[in-house]
C-alpha cells in the first residue's frame, strides 16, 4: 500500500543544474524580447539642429550670411593663411597645441575622421577647408606641426596647421 501511495504523489522536481538550465531557458525566452527591445530603442539617435552663432545679416539677393572671419594674417602648413584665403569656402576649425596631452589629440582625430568623410567632395570641388590653429605659438614652429599632422594623418591639401601671435589666435576662436 505504501508503494502505492509514493506512486499517487507528485514526482518531486528535479534538483541540481538541469533545474537551472530550464529556468533559464524559460526567462530567456520570455524576458529575451523585451530587452531586445529596450535595446533597439535606445540606440535610436535622436539629433538636434545645432543653433547658428553670430550676427545674420541678408543681401540684396535674399542670400542669409552669417559669421564672416575677422581679418588675419597667419603662416602654416600650407604657406599663408588669411581670412581672405578661406572666404567663400567652408571652414572647419580646432584650436590644438601639439604638447597637449587631454583633449586635443581627441580633437585632431575628430579631425582626421571629417577629413575621410569629405574625402569624396574635395575630388570633385575644394570650398571645404580644414584648418587646425595652434594655441601654443611658442612651441608649436612649422616642423612642429607638420610632425604633428604628420603623426595624425592629415593631408596638408586639405588640411592646413597655422600658427600666428597668441592674442590674435585667441580672439579669433572667441569670435
């Protein structure tokens, strides 16, 4: 009788790690497209337009301009740099010093990778620039510079290291 009755009772779960396993599997599967999910949508890059800096001001024409260089005289990489010889063509700038140790070698990759991404219009046109001012005029000489755009990849076609008297560098890139 009494083996009758283990028989009628219910078969105890079983123990050790094939339990786990199941409920594992059983979360895996239930929980596994929820975070599937939650994933997916935070990787979603929600973008903002950037404000415009500057005074505006509208031509005859109707055209917008908006920032215009303050007259400089500069020397780099690629011979003299002036505010004339960048108008009427983008300019991307970043002020650098080649000793710096933090932030501007973050800079002159972020640099180098807009250089490869504009790789393509500089075969067909050249209004974009790229121009890396040096905050540091003391140290960083011409061959200074060229070593540094050098160890950086930069195509000096493309991408001019200039260098003028501090103060002058300085109200540039506040302005």
């Amino acid at each position: 009788m009494q083996e009758q009755d283990l028989a009628r009772e219910a078969p105890e779960a079983p123990r050790g790690p094939g339990r786990y396993l199941r409920i594992a599997a059983i979360l895996t599967v239930l929980l596994g497209p929820v975070a599937l999910i939650l994933l997916l949508n935070q990787s979603r890059q929600v973008y903002q337009r950037l404000p415009i800096a500057g005074e505006k001001t509208v031509d005859a024409g109707g055209d917008t301009a908006y920032h215009r260089l303050p007259d400089f005289a500069f020397e780099s990489t690629a011979g003299p740099l002036t505010a004339d010889s960048l108008r009427g063509r983008m300019h991307v700038a970043s002020f650098i010093f080649t000793s710096c140790p933090g932030v501007c070698p973050k800079i002159t990759r972020a640099m180098a990778r807009v250089q490869g991404e504009l790789a393509e219009a500089w075969r067909r046109e050249r209004d974009v620039r790229l121009v890396s001012y040096t905050i540091d005029p003391a140290r960083d000489s011409l061959p200074v510079l060229r070593a540094y755009a050098e160890r950086h990849s930069a195509n000096l076609d493309q991408w001019a290291f200039a260098r003028g008297p501090q103060a002058e560098v300085f109200a540039l890139a506040l302005r």
